[in-house]
C-alpha cells in the first residue's frame, strides 16, 4: 500500500475525483435483469487457461483483459507486474481495486478523504454492443451494483453511474433512477451505438436531465 507523500500528508478533506475499480468478474451475471442473462457481459477462461471477456455470448474482439490488471498496478515494480500476467484478472486484482473495505484501508494510506468510483471494464465495452437495450441492461446492472459497493463507506466512495447513450429515452430513465437509487454523478462513454456526440439533439433528453 502507498504512504501519503509528505506534501499532502498535512492536508484534510483531499477528494479523488477520479478514483478506478475493477469490477469482479461476476457483476453483470448477478446484478443484470434476468431475461439478459444468458447475454450478460462475462469473464470467461478459455482453452488456453487465459481469461477473456465475453459480450452478448462472444468475445470481445478488441478488449484484452489482462491489460485492466495492468493498469491497476500502480505501487507495483516491474517483476511484481510481470508476475500478475500469469494470473488471473481476479487474481492479480490490486489491493483496493475490488474490496471497498480494502479500498477504504488505501485511501487511509494515501489520506484521501473521498472517492469518486468509476469503472474500468465499464470503459470500454459499449465499442461492441450494437444492441440498444442490451447496453442500457449492462450499464443498469452496472449502476446497480456500484450503489452496493460504496454503501457501506460512510460515504467515503461516491458511486458515479454509467449511462450509455444508445437510446435517448432509455438512458434518461436510468439516469433518474440511478441517482434516486444513490448514485451521485455519472458518465457516458467517448464513443456511442448511434455514431452521434453526446451533444447530438438524439442525446438531448439524457442530457438535459445531466443538466437538471
């Protein structure tokens, strides 16, 4: 675990306003509506024993797992990062990354008051998802189970929603119900099904309701 530098140690109230988790890989099979489940987004082990996700009964085309691991590893040395590519993704999880409590525990370490969550598997599958209201059952299972993870923080982690832009109507739905369930925020994905920015007059309801 980290030790706070020396230059924030005398501050109070420091707020990540950008703080990553990985999501286990058994999120969307428990937290999605049950007449998706059969699609739910899913880490598989394959033939070779490596671990691959799995989107809509496929995997991914483009999205290589073991690359979150990575990205999680910071505090680790080379040798320490080249272990963690011959575990698995919930293996080689970095402390913190999966358990609130243990991500609790870091923020101590780092003297961070607050963290605002935002996924890392969450980042990148909306890419290949064509199918609106598959997306839109992925993010709210998400959205779903983020709410679950930072409640019992004492409001230390702040769970930010995902919205996926797929459908205007849709997403406008979740947003509300998302924040009426706990989440504080939320976040769409730089790339969207419809091939449209966030500002196109099809996301105008989703984001008006951001606004309001």
């Amino acid at each position: 675990m980290a030790n706070p530098s020396p230059k924030l140690a005398g501050y109070k109230n420091i707020i990540d306003a950008d703080g990553h988790l990985l999501e286990p890989p058994d999120v969307w099979e428990k937290y999605i509506d049950p007449q998706y489940r059969e699609r739910a987004l899913r880490i598989r082990v394959g033939s070779d024993g490596k671990d691959y996700l799995e989107l809509d009964g496929r995997p991914s085309k483009f999205f290589n797992i073991k690359a979150l691991t990575l990205l999680g590893g910071m505090g680790r040395n080379a040798d320490q990062m080249a272990d963690s590519v011959t575990k698995t993704y919930k293996e080689a999880a970095p402390f913190g990354s999966m358990d609130p409590q243990e991500r609790l525990k870091l923020m101590d370490q780092e003297n961070l008051h607050i963290a605002l969550m935002y996924p890392s598997i969450g980042l990148a599958w909306e890419c290949e998802v064509e199918d609106p209201e598959l997306a839109i059952a992925y993010s709210r299972a998400y959205n779903r189970w983020i709410v679950d993870w930072c409640s019992d923080s004492d409001g230390r982690l702040v769970p930010i929603a995902h919205i996926s832009l797929s459908d205007g109507p849709s997403a406008a739905t979740e947003l509300a119900r998302a924040v009426k369930a706990g989440c504080k925020g939320a976040f769409v994905a730089p790339f969207t099904i419809t091939c449209q920015g966030s500002r196109h007059r099809l996301h105008k309801r989703p984001t008006t309701s951001f606004t309001s």
